[in-house]
C-alpha cells in the first residue's frame, strides 16, 4: 500500500445503504480522485486510497458499518486485515473469479471477523463456493429483471446471507426490492453518494493510530504490536535501538520485539513505544507536543493511588490528549476511528469524570492555576501541584534519556 501525494485534501465518497424502515445501517465507501462524484483510475490503487482513508480516520461519521470493494490482490495479499473488522464489510466485485487462492484468502478473512459481501451478484455456479461463506448478496436492480433474481434467490436459499438491493432509483424499485424480501436498500431514490474530504493523514501515522490502540489496552497483545511495529521499519529500529541502550543495561543484544517485551517489562515497553511514536510524529508537529504529551502522561499516572485508578490507563490517557494536535484532526474523530477503552474515549472528549478527572487537574495546573471548571473544594487542586512538578522533570529527563 502506497500513500497518495500531491493533494492537500484526499476525497472519498460514501453512499447510504438503508434497513427496512429506511434508517441507516451503513455506508458504502466510492475512491473519488476529486470532487467529481464519479470513478477515475485504477481498481487497485482505488481499493488501497479506500483502506488508507479509512485507517486515516476519513471513515464515514459514526456508522457501524462499511462497506468496502475489493481487488482480488487486496483479498489474497490480507492487506485488508489492517481494517477494523468488526466494522467493515468486504465487497468481491462482481469482475473476480474465485479461484482456490481467492477462497481460501475468503475463509481467513471471516475467520479474523470480517463479513464479506458479493457485489452485482448473478446466479452462477463458479461462486457457489463463495456463496457459502457469504454474508450479504448485493444484488443490482438496474442489471437484472424479476426473473434473473429469482434465481438468485433459489441459489442461495437455506443460506445465511442477507440481501441488499443496490441502484433502487424509483419507488416503485424499492418497493419490488422490499416485496422479494430484501433486507437492506442502496440507490439513487434513497441517496445519492456525497463526497468528504479531509486533511490527509500518513500511513505511517494510521500505523502510530492503531500502536497507541493497543497498547492502551490494559492487557497487550504483543502478537498485534509486534505485527504493527513490524510493519513500519524506522520505528522497529528505533525500539530495539533504544531496548539495547545503557538505559536497560541488558547483558546481551535484544533482536525481537518479544525479546524487548519481556525484559523491559510491560509498564515500561509502554511507555518506551509511546515516547518513541510521539517523537516520530513531531516531526509535523513540535517538540513541545511531545513533551507536553509525557508531562501529562507522568501527571495522570501520579494520581493512579489517589483516584484509585489504573495507572497504566492514566499514563496512555496523558499521550493520547495530545494526538489531536499532532495528527492535526479533530479528537472525536480520532476516539471515533481508534478503538479505545470507553473511560479513556469519555475523558478525551471532556468527561471529567472518572479518568477525566486527571487530565482535567492536568489543564488547570497548565493554565497556571485558572480554576475554572474545577471545584474550589476539590483537594486534589492543590494537593496535585507536587505531581505537576514533578511530571515535568521526569517528562523531561524522559526525553533526555532517549535523545529525543
């Protein structure tokens, strides 16, 4: 997967995909090279601006569910598997043959919590087999007659897939399309593709997105972290470089990313990535975020035993209240896209309940002591003045030790 160049905004279309009582159940994402709302280019560098989009956060507002077409490359390469599965619908195009290749890369992908969906659907025996694993059968109402979809129908009765009718552009379609039992509806008469455009967002950024994910997680999972660091070289360099420093004093060369896991220890390895990341990401932004971003990581995990909180959860909430200006994208679309703990999201959006209530302390001390929003009575406004103190020396002695 390449990132694309030269364009201060990158486009995507997306069109509704409604239920039974037209309420919204997902959106269907289009490659749009413009604000032209048509197709331009090539399939496969379309199938990778799509997936690149939506690890860039351009995905559509706050739906459950996206569908996304598919080359045959993307399905068997598994590039696809660095989408949110449990949000995203593979679309095969009506224009893949399904081969053995296919099929199997097909069963890997639901087995890793995809749905797949058959696009323009025509009742063939070749994709029998496809049938079978299928979730949704999108069916075009502008290319086929009554007939023809009866015997799609047929093909796939007794199988658990959900029909959609696609290119319903008249009542009298949608209400044909409802009275054949489909489930869900797409087309012109219901609505039209709208282009979106944003500020575009590196890949090697959607990689940093989905790191700080993970390793929010209060128990990590180091075959993910692995598979990510992995995929962007400079950083797997940097954090074996700096697991193998006189930081650690280890007595022998750490080479994996396990290796550097289990002997640096799971607090540390967390924090060890995030400073690393965060410095990666200043480069489009400044040294002051990043350091701001630790010194409100140190202050929140200070005040893990006086808010009886987790301390690893504070310290990842002190990192990510800083990713918005680094990235240089609105937070709710960050919480929107990264899959976060649902106390962390609360408290970047302004909650200063629970975890909230750190960074809100964090925000005041910044401000230089401006009370507002604070309770007067609230001990911990003073009593954390200490914390704060204390969190810039080891923000910066952090950052010292690391040469960032």
């Amino acid at each position: 997967m390449t990132a694309l160049t030269g364009n201060t905004l990158r486009f995507i279309g997306r069109q509704a995909i409604l239920d039974q009582t037209l309420s919204l159940f997902g959106y269907e994402l289009l490659f749009r090279a413009g604000t032209d709302n048509v197709f331009s280019g090539n399939a496969e560098e379309a199938t990778n601006h799509v997936i690149d989009s939506c690890l860039s956060m351009i995905a559509c507002s706050t739906a459950k569910n996206l569908f996304i077409n598919c080359t045959r490359d993307a399905l068997v390469n598994m590039s696809l598997e660095l989408l949110p599965s449990h949000r995203v619908i593979l679309e095969i195009v009506e224009t893949i043959f399904p081969d053995a290749d296919l099929v199997k890369a097909c069963k890997q992908l639901k087995r890793s919590g995809f749905r797949l969906a058959l696009d323009d659907f025509s009742p063939n025996e070749s994709m029998r087999e496809l049938v079978e694993i299928a979730d949704f059968i999108k069916i075009d109402f502008r290319a086929s007659n009554p007939a023809v979809r009866r015997e799609i129908y047929n093909m796939c009765r007794n199988k658990k897939v959900v029909f959609v009718a696609k290119k319903v552009e008249t009542l009298s379609e949608l209400r044909e399309a409802q009275a054949e039992g489909n489930t869900f509806f797409q087309g012109y008469f219901l609505s039209r593709p709208e282009i979106v455009g944003e500020a575009q967002i590196s890949i090697n950024k959607s990689i940093y997105l989905q790191l700080f994910a993970a390793l929010a997680k209060s128990s990590l999972d180091v075959r993910e972290i692995e598979r990510l660091i992995l995929l962007e070289p400079s950083l797997c360099y940097r954090l074996l470089r700096h697991a193998n420093s006189a930081l650690h004093g280890f007595r022998y060369r750490i080479s994996t990313i396990q290796a550097a896991l289990n002997l640096v220890g799971v607090d540390a390895f967390r924090k060890l990535v995030t400073v690393i990341i965060a410095s990666k990401l200043s480069h489009s932004s400044t040294n002051r975020d990043v350091e701001q971003s630790l010194e409100r990581a140190h202050f929140c995990e200070s005040l893990a035993s006086v808010l009886n909180e987790n301390p690893s959860e504070l310290y990842m909430l002190g990192m990510l209240s800083m990713m918005d200006r680094m990235l240089n994208i609105p937070m709710a679309r960050l919480v929107e896209i990264v899959s976060l703990n649902s106390r962390i999201e609360e408290a970047l959006l302004g909650s200063p309940k629970g975890v909230g209530r750190a960074l809100q302390l964090c925000r005041f001390h910044e401000r230089g002591g401006d009370v507002e929003g604070l309770f007067q009575n609230d001990a911990l406004v003073r009593d954390s003045a200490l914390n704060y103190f204390n969190a810039l020396l080891s923000a910066g002695n952090s950052l010292q030790a690391l040469a960032i």
